[in-house]
C-alpha cells in the first residue's frame, strides 16, 4: 500500500457513531428505567460512543507513530473497536462488582496481546509486490 493515510473516510463515521452513541446514553440514562432492552441500548450506545471517540485518537497514533508496512483502515478500525468492547466489558463486569485492579489491566493485556498476535499474522502473511526485471528489448 503506497497510498498516504487519510483522515477523511473516517471523519464521518467518527463523527456519526460518536455523536449517536454520546446521545442516545444521554436519552436512555436520563429516560428509562432499567429493564432489560434499554439495559441492552446501554451497552451498544455505548460501544458505538467508545469507539467513535477513539477512532481519531487511533488515527492520531498511526500517524505520529507510523510502522512498516503502514497500517490499513481495517487495522485503525479494529483498533477503535476494541477500545469500545474493553469499555463495554468494564461497564458489564462493573454490573456484579467484579472489576478490580487485576481484572482492569488482565483485560487489557489480553485485548492488546489478542491485537499483537492479529498483527503479526497480517505481517507475516504479507507478499512484497512482484517487480518484473525482464528487459524485452
């Protein structure tokens, strides 16, 4: 991939989840009771809120912090979301007051090992473009 990194394919959909997910928890903490489906539209408003703020700040990282081979959008995407799943799962877990100390920095370090390991793989089952050096001439 050659092509340089661009914001904008993301600006909207940063925009849009954030912006949907931030409201509507501000609509069904501040509207409803806490029954089953508005408990359900919690967590997946906030997963959307979660990761449409973390997906300019992931973007931001890539840029400051560029590797090789450059990351794809997928890759910044996946990123964003699993900053939304480690919120959610806190959220979810706080539910039965089981977060602690160890199980805040145990799921983290099992969500940015399941990262590394999916990056890996990406890396290592990339193939370098094929360049002909046959001179017809």
């Amino acid at each position: 991939m050659n092509e340089k990194l661009d914001f904008k394919p993301f600006g909207f959909s940063a925009l849009a989840l954030a912006l949907v997910g931030w409201g509507g928890l501000f609509f069904i903490v501040t509207n409803t009771l806490p029954y089953v489906w508005p408990r359900w539209g919690f967590f997946v408003l906030l997963l959307m809120a979660l990761t449409g703020t973390a997906l300019p700040v992931v973007f931001y990282f890539h840029k400051r912090f560029p590797e090789e081979p450059q990351a794809d959008s997928n890759v910044i995407v996946r990123q964003a979301l699993w900053v939304g799943i480690y919120g959610v799962t806190l959220v979810w877990l706080q539910l039965g007051r089981l977060v602690t100390l160890y199980v805040i920095l145990g799921l983290a370090g099992g969500l940015i090992a399941a990262e590394y390991f999916i990056r890996v793989r990406e890396k290592a089952s990339r193939r370098p473009p094929m360049i002909s050096d046959d001179n017809s001439s």
